[in-house]
C-alpha cells in the first residue's frame, strides 16, 4: 500500500495523508489559541458595555460571528475577502457628534509575540478595506469603519503587553499629562515600542505607498489611568483599572492632515 505523506502548512512537518493540511498537533495548538482570544474578547466586551469604567460614548459592541452566543450581536463582511476581526465598537464621536463604528483586533498577550503579531491589523484588515475588498455590516446594513485599532486584555490597564514598566518623559511641565500633543508623559515602555516603532512607522510607509490622502485610522485600545494617576501611585496600585481610550493616528478634516490624536470612548 502506497503511503501518502504532507507536510503541516504551520509546522512544516511530514504526517499521514488527510484531508487537513494541518497535523493534529497544531490544531490542537491553534483550538488553545482560539479560546483564549475568545476569552479576552470577553473580557473586552464586558470592560467596554458595562460596570464603572463602561466606554460612556459606546452604544454596542459586536463580535464577528453568532457562534460566541446567540445573544449577543454580531457583525459580517462580505467582498472579495472574508478576513475579519474580532469586534466592532459602535459609538458616537464626542467631536462630531456622529455614530461611527471600530474594527478591533482582539489579541491574547499571555505571550507577547501575539501582540507584535497584531500588526496585521494593518496588513490585512485595514488593507482589504482601503481597497475595497472587505465591507461589513450589522443587521444586513453596510457601515463605514472610522478605526481600526488593537486590543488586548491589558488593555483595561492602560497597557497592551503582560509585567511592563512604566517610563516618565521627563521634561516639559509636570504637571501636563501630555509632553506635546503627540507624545503622554507616561507610558508603558513595550506598549510604547509596539506603538511607535511598529505600527507608526509601518502605517506611514502604507499611506505613502498607496499614495493615502484620507482614510481611516489606526490605533490601540488603552485606558486613562495614565492620565489620573501620578507614576508612584500606578507603581503602586499595579493591576488598576482605566476607561477606555484609543491612542491612534487619524485624518483630521480641520487641519486636512494625518496626526496622532486621543480618542476617549
């Protein structure tokens, strides 16, 4: 009897002929992965809708699918991809006053290589969506996404990564919680790496690619504890938890021009 063998397109490893392409082990690997995202898109969901630290602008929060529970609400995409994130935000806009909606790359940081991961956010959602390859809807109504931004179970926290330091830029007035109107006087120190050195760049080198001039924009999902609390008392007070904010770069239509901002929700 001939013996077929293929290789696992995660693992690269040789295994019996069968109508997966990945082996055994790492769809077990991949099932662990999935539930814990899952959990964190709970503890998203229940940090953003409800509680003393709900998002006072936010109306819904829906995950990408009814197999979560049949209760809570849902969103789809459709187009010529089916790439999808985890949650969208509905919200009203404190400067316009409108309703806009989110698109949130739900992330489990118990390993941080998840998180630097997360720059697919770019990659593929917000790509497919800037090329018109993706639409979503709620209820079979298409809506626009403002945002799109990344999240973990940290996020609560002020921070996206697990056991992070906080760093003081230490000049300018101290009593300011922003140094200038881009950067905050204190920041978690990888969450600001991830931030700066990863997703601002590579957002900056895709705009100027497809020659950009006004789109959505991009961002993580903290909260305000940085901005309410002084470095001894965070230092102190580890595991506190914030409202949440968005940190992000977007186009502002007063200014006709790109720039970081702060989003409170």
């Amino acid at each position: 009897m001939i013996q077929y063998i293929r290789y696992c397109k995660v693992c690269q490893k040789a295994f019996d002929y069968g109508e997966d392409d990945v082996c055994a082990e790492c769809k077990k690997k991949m099932a662990c992965k999935m539930k814990k995202e899952k959990k964190v898109e709970i503890i998203l969901w229940d940090w953003l809708k409800h509680g003393v630290f709900k998002g006072e602008t936010i109306l819904e929060v829906y995950f990408n699918n009814k197999k979560n529970l049949a209760k809570w609400k849902s969103f789809t995409v459709n187009g010529q991809s089916k790439e999808i994130p985890d949650l969208v935000i509905k919200y009203i806009n404190q400067f316009t006053k409108s309703i806009e909606y989110i698109a949130v790359e739900v992330k489990d940081a118990s390993k941080n290589v998840n998180v630097f991961n997360g720059v697919k956010i770019l990659t593929k959602y917000y790509k497919n969506y800037y090329l018109n390859k993706t639409k979503y809807f709620i209820d079979d109504v298409e809506v626009k996404i403002s945002l799109f931004i990344l999240a973990t179970q940290y996020s609560k926290q002020g921070r996206l990564l697990e056991g992070e330091n906080i760093v003081s830029n230490n000049s300018g007035n101290l009593k300011d919680d922003w140094i200038n109107k881009n950067v905050p006087r204190l920041e978690y120190r990888r969450t600001k790496d991830f931030w700066r050195s990863a997703l601002i760049p590579h957002f900056a080198g895709f705009r100027k690619e497809n020659n950009i001039k006004k789109s959505s924009g991009l961002g993580i999902l903290i909260s305000d504890l940085l901005f309410k609390f002084d470095l001894n008392e965070l230092e102190k007070q580890n595991g506190m938890i914030g409202k949440p904010i968005i940190q992000c770069i977007n186009f502002n239509e007063t200014k006709n021009r790109w720039g970081q901002n702060l989003i409170r929700l």
